[in-house]
C-alpha cells in the first residue's frame, strides 16, 4: 500500500513540476508548483515525517507560493510578451536529462532499503525544533523580510503610474 501511496505522490511531484517548466502562463506555473509542493508533504507523510510535512504545507505550500502569486498578479507582465520564449532551452533539456541519468544511475547503485521507523524515532520533532528556534531564528526571520521585500517590490512595480 505505501508503494502506491509513494508512486501515486511520486506522479504528482513530477506532473506539478513538469507543469511548471512546460506552460506559458505564469500564474498556471505558480498553481503546477502548489501541486509539487503538496505532493511532497504527502511523500514526507510516507515517511512518517509528519513535521517536515507540516512545515512544507505551511511554508513552502502556503505562504510562498501566495507571495509567488502576488508577485505575478502585481507585477506588470503586459510589458514583457515573450518573457517565458528563450533560446537556452535545448541546453536546459541536456542539463536536466544528465542529472536524471546520474541521479537514476546512483539509485541503481545503491538501492533503497526499507525500515519501519521505531517509536524511540517519533518524538524526533522537539530535537528539530529546539535548533529552528534557538540557533537559526534569526535567518529564519531574515527570509521572511525577504520576502516581504519581494511583496513590497512587487507592489511598487505593479500600480499605475501617476507621473510621480
């Protein structure tokens, strides 16, 4: 059963990422990057990282992809018609096709192997909050300004100009 799960949530990370490298909308792209990211809590699910899980839905799922979404919608992209045609994209599809070779060719190598988590491994999530919080609070804090700045900048560029 946890074999399905894993192809079904599998299927939908690489559709979701196929459909953000593959469509001209931005806004579509943006959508086909929630359902990657979605689809990757659920392979963290599987694995019974339910905080991990958590943490992808509420932070990569939530607040990015809707800081993404702001970005686009107020950003004038009338201006740029052929933002999304580039002439590098037989280079990107060779890159891309090396690295699912090698990373394919490192699973055939060493193959996975399955362990049931034991219950000593459940309680993992205090050992991973106590450094989010104490240790790395700070450049937490720093990308969420960053991204804040994103959203102001995004709103500076997106108003009408009133010949200010």
């Amino acid at each position: 059963m946890s074999w399905f799960l894993f192809g079904l949530t599998a299927f939908l990370v690489l559709g979701g990422a196929i459909g953000v490298v593959a469509t001209r909308n931005v806004v579509w792209a943006a959508l086909s990057l929630l359902v990657s990211l979605a689809a990757a809590a659920g392979v963290y699910l599987i694995l019974f990282a339910e905080f991990l899980a958590l943490v992808q839905i509420l932070i990569y799922g939530g607040a990015v992809t809707i800081v993404l979404l702001f970005a686009i919608m107020l950003t004038r992209s009338r201006d740029y018609p052929l933002i999304s045609d580039n002439r590098q994209w037989p280079l990107a599809l060779i890159a891309g096709g090396t690295i699912f070779a090698v990373l394919l060719a490192a699973f055939l190598v060493n193959p996975v192997t399955t362990k049931q988590p034991d219950s000593a491994d459940m309680g993992f999530t205090q050992h991973l909050a106590e450094p989010l919080f104490t240790q790395w609070a700070l450049p937490f804090e720093i990308a969420s300004l960053v991204l804040l700045v994103a959203l102001v900048g995004a709103i500076v560029l997106g108003r009408e100009g009133d010949g200010r």
